[in-house]
C-alpha cells in the first residue's frame, strides 16, 4: 500500500505512520509513507519518504490513500484577524495542491482521509452531537467547514472522501495534555470557569486506530456495506461516496472531571480555577474553546462496530507511554 500524507511530521501524522508500519510489517505487508512538506530537509525516520509540494505537481506516482492532517493548531495562539486568515491557508493551500495532484493523476487514490475537527458543530453545550446533527455558526465551525466542503472535491474526480472531525486528543508528547504537564505537576493546575463544560476527548492510540478502521473498511469494500446504517453520509455533487465520521471517545467528560482525573493521575492537587472573565481577557473570542463545551459522540465509529481500546479517560491517562 502506498500513502500519501500531508501534516505527516505532527503530532497524529508521526503516529500514524508509526503505527501503520508496524502493523503492516507484522502482516508481512508492505506499507510505503511519503510525507508531503515545505522542507525535505526535515527530520524524518529512516523508513519515510519525502516529497515537497514543488514535487507534488510533477509527480506522476499514484497512493492508494491520501491523508491529509496538515493545518496550524487552532488553540496555540490568540485568533486575531491575521491568525484567522492563518489558520484557514495553513489547510486550504495543502489540500487545495492535494486536489490538483488527483484531478491530474492518471490512476486516483482509492480514498482521501481529510481532516477537520468537532469545531464544525460549534459550541452547543450539553446536547448530544453525533455525524448526522446541526450546528452553530461561529469561527470554529467556519474554519472547519471551508475545510470539508474544498476536500470533498475530490468526489468531483471519483475519489471517495471521509472526513474525520477529531476531538481533544490524549497524550502526553502533545496537544492539551503536553502543554497541562507543567502547570498540574507543579500544583497549580485546575479547572476552567465553573467547571461544567463537557470536553470530547479520545486518546491518540485509538485516534489513530479509528483512521486506519476507516482506511481498511473502505479498501475492503465493508463501509459500502454499512452506509445505509452509520448515518454518516454527506451530500456531494456526484455520486462518488463521501462519509463523516466524530473521532471522540463514547465517554465525553466535564472540564471538572477532565481536571480531577489529570490531578489524580499526576498526583497532584486540583484546587485552583481560572475564572470566565479572566479567561475571555487572556483569550478573547479563542476562549469559546475552553469556556463553550460540546458533547460529540462517535456514533458511526460506534455503528460500524470500532472497539475501543481506552473508552474512560483513566484509561486514556493511564496507559499512556
């Protein structure tokens, strides 16, 4: 199997990858990982190719299956007119060179895994959001949804697409977690605002474990089967499949519990808070992010018969390497 991915270097593409590795080598399967990047340069294990986007557009090589990850992080720095305006190129442009790659190739992939994350339902507090629901319209939801709607082009040329909306992602080498260590191994950690925002979270190992489900599912013709009964499809202007799939845990937490449960797990007090005011002056419109909950389910993950592995955020914390 060949894939391409672009974001291949981050904090899911490196895992990914990994884990695809090891796990086709174990079948003895070949599996070959090209990473699409700016720097060719970069630091990248022996066992990953490279190609630069100059690259891209004179390539005539052919992947069974695009994964296209790359995209600034939402959460690292305060939304400013000109972040904004960031945050939407850093995942328009790569996908936007991914499509022109498969509206030339002579041999298209089989799928494109596009990114997005449950930012596209906006902020709905407690209510129950699962592939098939609504939204709220609000910069998350937009950011997101431009990012779907230009990855389902790729339909336009008969390739199928699934978008995977990814939750706050469990581990300690990155994301949320990464950046919590110090302040919570130091005593100061705590809650956000009064506490009751629910945080859908998934660990990296089963985020990753659910990407390649997609994959397999798809290459072996099983998700044909079961799009009448995931209730996960999205409308496209062909007839080529398009599926969204939540990649949450099925046991979404409150920030509450989020913050007792990393305290208990690091052994460390959870007193303080960080009340709302102050929240909204650090981070202006970006503190929706901590302050706004949202319950997303994956429901077709669920549909589809995924198991997994760490479903309990204790679980997640715990047997993290």
């Amino acid at each position: 199997m060949n894939i391409l991915i672009s974001g291949g270097s981050g904090f899911l593409g490196s895992a990914f990858s990994e884990a695809l590795i090891k796990r086709y080598r174990s079948e003895n399967k070949e599996v070959h990982i090209t990473w699409l990047t700016r720097d060719s340069s970069q630091p990248h294990p022996v066992d990953i190719k490279m190609m630069t986007y100059d690259e891209l557009t004179k390539s005539n090589q052919s992947f069974d299956v695009i994964l296209n990850l790359a995209g600034a992080g939402i959460a690292d720095k305060r939304w400013s007119a000109a972040r904004k305006e960031q945050l939407l190129a850093s995942r328009v442009q790569p996908t936007e060179a991914l499509l022109a790659f498969i509206a030339r190739s002579s041999t298209k992939p089989k799928l494109l895994v596009s990114g997005s994350a449950i930012g596209w339902y906006g902020a709905q507090g407690d209510k129950p959001l699962i592939e098939s629901g609504d939204f709220n319209t609000d910069f998350s939801h937009k950011l997101c949804d431009d990012w779907e709607q230009l990855a389902l082009k790729a339909t336009d040329y008969g390739v199928p697409v699934a978008i995977v909306r990814t939750g706050v992602v469990i581990h300690p080498e990155g994301g949320m977690v990464s950046k919590l260590l110090t302040p919570f191994k130091m005593g100061v950690g705590g809650q956000l605002a009064d506490g009751k925002q629910i945080m859908s979270w998934i660990s990296r190992e089963d985020c990753v474990r659910a990407v390649i489900f997609i994959i397999e599912q798809h290459l072996t013709g099983q998700q044909q089967a079961q799009l009448n009964n995931t209730g996960n499809t999205l409308n496209t202007a062909s007839d080529t499949p398009a599926v969204v799939y939540n990649l949450t845990a099925p046991n979404p937490v409150t920030n509450r519990t989020f913050t007792k449960t990393l305290g208990a797990w690091l052994h460390r007090p959870t007193f303080f808070t960080l009340p709302k005011f102050l929240l909204k002056l650090m981070f202006g419109e970006m503190s929706t992010l901590l302050i706004d909950g949202q319950k997303v389910l994956p429901q077709a993950l669920l549909n589809a018969d995924f198991k997994f592995k760490q479903p309990t955020l204790k679980q997640a914390l715990e047997q993290q390497v």
